[in-house]
C-alpha cells in the first residue's frame, strides 16, 4: 500500500524532510498520489509536517497498530 511505503520513507531518516517529488520518484507515482497518501496518513493520527522547498517529515505517529 503506498501508505506503507510512505511511512517507510519518512521512518529512514528520522527528523528529515522527504520531497514530495523525490519520493514520487522512488515509489513509482505522481506527486498528487503522495500529497493524498499523506493526506490519508494525517487523518488516520498520524503527524506529518510540511515545509515549502523542504518536503514532509514524520513528527509523531498514532500508538495503535496498523493492520
């Protein structure tokens, strides 16, 4: 699932900003697929930080477990 992957991403470097376009680039899709895909992460608790010209970072994630 491209969630999955997207956490993957934002979980290697913790405290790192990802760019939208360079994790596109790596999983395959549009940037507008990684924008939604945060998105969705963002509802499902998770905290996902955005910067203008830096990307998304990881600040916090939900304590539930993830199927």
């Amino acid at each position: 699932m491209l969630q999955d992957d997207i956490l993957a991403l934002l979980r290697s470097d913790p405290g790192g900003y990802r760019s939208g376009e360079a994790m596109s680039r790596t999983l395959g899709v549009s940037r507008a697929a990684v924008w939604k895909a945060v998105e969705a992460l963002r509802s499902a608790g998770y905290e996902i930080v955005s910067a203008p010209n830096r990307g998304y970072c990881l600040s916090a994630a939900p304590d539930d477990l993830r199927a």
